[in-house]
C-alpha cells in the first residue's frame, strides 16, 4: 500500500492539484494592484472578479498568501461588538462566512461554538449589560448569562477561578465561531484564481509612485507595474507603505502572540474569553487548545514570541481549568497587530486618488475578511464606499468622529 | 529576561518600567490650525526604525528617555531628560 500511494505521488497523470496558477512575472499594467496576500487582499481581489467582472487584478504577496496575520490568528469569528457600526458590520461578515465553505467549494472547517465573554467585576457586567442591548438592537444574538448557565455549557471550569477571580456572569453570544485560517486565504485565492487574477508570491512593492496626487505605479522586486488604483492591505505592514505614498495614520504596531497545547479529546466546545485574566481559549478541530493574551505593551515591528507571554497566559489559564497544569504548550508564535486608537478598522479611500487602505485590523481582522473584502471591492470599483464601511474612513480622526470599540476589542481576538 | 537601563536607578528587568509612547513635541494650540492638533493627537509615525521614546520605572517613579530600535528591540541609549526640554 505505502509503495502504491508512493507512486501515485510521483506519477504524472495525478500531478498534485495546485489552488491557484504559478504566476512568475507580472505583466506591465494592471485595472488594479493589490499589496499583500492575506485574506483581506485575496477576499478583495475575489469580490471584484466576481462582483464587478473586475479581473485584470494582480495580488502582490512578499512572502507567501496567508503568512501574515491571516495564518497566525486564533480563528474566532463574532459580531458582538459595542458599537452600532461595528456590530454591524461584523455581523455581515459572519453571514458571509456562514456559507462560504460551499460558496468557495473548499471546507473551511467553520464551527459555530457559541461564545462566552466572562465577567469578574460589576464594572465588566456593566459593559457586558451595554453590549447585549446594543447586539440586540441589531438583531444579534447576544444576552446575559449567570455563572449557572456557564457551568453549564463548560463545567470543566472552575467558576472561582481558583478563588482568584471569581466568575459572577458573562455575555454569552450565539453566533460564535471558529474556522480554518489559512483555509480562508486559500479558497479566496483559488475563487479569484479562478477568475482570472493573477496571484504573484515572493513579490514585494517597494515603491508607490504618485504624480500630480494620483497612483500612477508600484515598483516591486519583480518588475515595475503601472496601474490607477492601488489597494494596501497589509495589516502589520502598513505604516512602511503608508509612509511611501506620505499618508499619516493613528497606526502603531505591536505584537501580538498565541499558542496551542498538545492535542486531547474533545472537551472544550465553547470559545471563553476572560478579559480581567487577559486570556481566550477555544479548542481546535485537532484537539489542541488555542490561546491567546493581550498585546504585548511596546511598539515593536517582530514576530518573536516571549517566555513572559506564555508564563503569563499559562498562569490564568490554570486559574480557570486547574486540570490543565500538566499539558505542555507545544508551539507559541507572534504576529504585528496594526493597532488604532478606537479598535476599529481603516477603510476605504484616501486623500491620495486611486490609493484605497484596508488596515487597522489590530487583533480583530480575521473575523472581517469577507466583508472587508466585499465592501473594499466595492469601494474601489464605484470609487466611493459603501455606507456600511463610512464610519471607518481615514478622515475620521481629523473630524473627531472615532468611533469606540475598545470595550469588546481590548482582548485580542 | 530582558533589562533596561535606568538612568538613575541601574539595570532593571523590564516588568519594571512602562512604555510612555514616541516623545513628540506639542504644536502651540493658540497658533495651529485644527488639522495639525488632529493630527498631533491622533497621527503616529508607525513605521519602523530608531525612536526616541518616553519610558518609566514604575518603582521609582522616574520618566526617562530610550531611543530605541523597533524592529530589533535594541536600545541604544537611556537618559533623563533636561528640565528645559520638557517644558516644550
Ligand atoms: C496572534 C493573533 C491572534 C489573532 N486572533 C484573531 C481572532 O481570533 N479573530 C480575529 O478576527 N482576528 C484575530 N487576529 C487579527 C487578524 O489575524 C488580522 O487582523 C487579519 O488576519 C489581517 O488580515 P490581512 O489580510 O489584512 O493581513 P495579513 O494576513 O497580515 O496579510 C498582509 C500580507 O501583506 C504582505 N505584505 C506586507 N508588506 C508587503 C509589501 N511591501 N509587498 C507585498 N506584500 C506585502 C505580508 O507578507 C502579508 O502576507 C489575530 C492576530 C494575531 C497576530
């Protein structure tokens, strides 16, 4: 058996099956460039093929697609945001997802877990209270749980927090879920593959040209490309690119990290998140336990990952599941959040004309790839974007008018 | 662990101190336009690269200066800075 399957491998009539074509060399000119092969930047690609018949589309990936923040998150996908426009907003995003696995035609393991916000003080049932009303107003589904109801969907928790932190209620939000990261930027790929945009790893924009305030190029390792319209999607990396076109933005970068234990049997269904013990947790569909913390607290352009961080998550964590002192994490890694003043996004058009910025997505982008995608595709054809995305746009800080999501957005996920 | 150096106090671990953001001189609200107090209060300079950067040691309650390298995390320098140029 091993021999036969040995030589199918190698055989020529069954050559592995590739999710998008291997591009080498960019053509001169391209509609429109997109920086960075995250999900973001493959989901806008994706929706302006297949929206607006928008396919002379290059993505431009400096490494390879999903090796930024998009393949090293911790997969949690909620709506249960504090303001109107980012519940909103997110909530469109987790329809979106709802049926992507079958729009995509690939599994993109979307597991609907139901998610718990855990309060250890009056004050966090306070905004706890605040974010069901606001989900609620919506049409999300989200309400107020006792520690009864907690015990019950996860009795593996210890409600005392091992009498550090006791648990006296939490926000409790239905549409909670988890899915395959990587899987994500890999089924956008192939869909816009699919319609004719061109995919370019290892090519990296190293310079924006703009005459008279209009895009006119980008330079990259791989060729010069002359286009109208430039879209940065580059998460950890957009300041360096906002800086090549002079654009100045809120956005500082700062590391976040994560980790998994070694894989067990399923116990874990629900996602928990602690924000007074700083730590969330899910259980992965390999049985590993996925954690993640807060920020680190320093500007910092690195992926290295740090003792401090796991000492400190592993501490709260065992304060929550006691049981869980004799599982070894196996593997911790870090990502570049671009972080903004109100924890909400950076979306749409710029003062610069043809130059479009999808950033600001801190610890909170995965869950928004779809929409993002969806609303920069749209923004970036009509050349106007969409009232669902207006309260995110640049100029918000020069008016004044930020929005204020920090009190669902300060634990990373 | 990683330590830092603090100008009255000596090398300290770091759980000590607290990042006090990039030093940043203060336009005169009287003679600026709306658009540049915006932008001072909102705008950073994000990108990489050597920065001169409040921190303090919290047991001491010193305020010092550290320019310090963000993508390696090196610090070149740590100092306190002149009473004249905080009053800025
Ligand atoms: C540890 C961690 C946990 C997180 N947990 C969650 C979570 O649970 N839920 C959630 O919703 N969000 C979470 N996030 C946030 C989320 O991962 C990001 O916001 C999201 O993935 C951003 O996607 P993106 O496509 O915009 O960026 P990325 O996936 O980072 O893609 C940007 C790409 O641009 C490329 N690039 C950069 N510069 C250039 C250049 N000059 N030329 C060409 N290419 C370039 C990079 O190589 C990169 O691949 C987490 C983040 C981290 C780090």
């Amino acid at each position: 058996m091993p021999l036969r399957l040995l030589k199918y491998a190698i055989s020529r009539e069954h050559p592995a099956p590739r999710f998008f074509r291997d591009c080498v060399e960019p053509k001169k000119t391209y509609d429109v460039v997109i920086i960075g092969g995250g999900g973001h930047g493959l989901a806008a690609a994706y929706y302006l093929a297949k929206d607006y018949g928008i396919t002379n589309v290059a993505v431009l990936e400096k490494g390879y697609i999903g090796g930024g923040n998009t393949g090293r998150n911790t997969t949690i996908i909620r709506s249960n945001y504090l303001t109107p426009e980012g519940v909103k907003f997110y909530d469109a995003s987790v329809k979106i997802y709802e049926g992507l696995s079958e729009e995509l035609d690939l599994n993109l393991f979307y597991s609907n877990r139901g998610h718990f916000t855990l309060a250890h003080t009056e004050s966090a049932m306070r905004t706890m209270r605040w974010r069901a009303e606001v989900n609620k107003h919506v049409g999300v589904e989200s309400y107020v749980v006792g520690p009864d109801e907690i015990s019950k969907a996860c009795p593996q928790l210890d409600i005392s927090c091992s009498g550090q932190a006791p648990i006296i209620g939490a926000l409790y939000h239905a549409p909670g879920s988890v899915a395959r990261h990587d899987g994500v930027a890999w089924g956008y790929a192939r869909g816009a593959d699919q319609f004719g945009v061109e995919i370019f790893q290892n090519t990296e924009v190293t310079r924006i040209d703009v005459k008279g305030g209009k895009v006119c190029g980008v330079q990259t390792n791989n060729g010069y490309i002359s286009t109208n319209k430039v879209l940065s999607a580059v998460a950890g990396f957009t300041p360096r690119i906002t800086q090549m076109v002079d654009l100045q933005t809120p956005i500082v970068i700062h590391p976040l990290q994560a980790c998994v234990t070694e894989p067990m049997k399923p116990w874990l269904d629900t996602i928990l998140v602690s924000g007074s013990l700083h730590v969330y947790v899910s259980q992965s569909s390999r049985g590993e336990l996925v954690m993640g913390s807060s920020l680190d607290p320093y500007e910092m352009h690195s992926t290295r990952s740090s003792l401090d961080f796991v000492e400190g998550l592993t501490s709260h964590i065992t304060d929550m599941f006691p049981f869980l002192s004799n599982v070894k994490v196996v593997r911790q890694w870090a990502g570049m959040a671009d972080l903004t003043p109100d924890f909400a996004p950076i979306m749409g058009k710029t003062p610069i004309e043809g130059f479009y910025l999808d950033a600001g997505w801190g610890t909170w982008g995965f869950k928004a790839t779809p929409i993002s995608g969806k609303t920069m595709a749209e923004t970036i054809a009509r050349d106007m974007a969409p009232d669902l995305i207006k309260s995110f746009r640049l100029s918000r800080f020069e008016d004044y008018e930020l929005t204020g999501e920090k009190g669902a957005a300060s634990v990373g996920h | 662990m990683k330590l830092l150096q603090c100008p009255v106090n000596g090398i300290r671990p770091l759980s000590e101190f607290s990042y006090g953001g990039e030093f940043r001189t203060m336009p005169d609200p009287d003679s600026c336009t709306d658009q540049q107090w915006a932008a001072y209060v909102h705008y950073r300079s994000g990108a990489p690269g050597y920065k001169k950067e409040w921190w303090y040691h919290m047991p001491s309650g010193t305020w010092f200066i550290a320019e310090r390298n963000t993508i390696t995390d090196k610090v070149s320098r740590t100092y306190l800075l002149p009473k004249m140029e905080v009053a800025v």
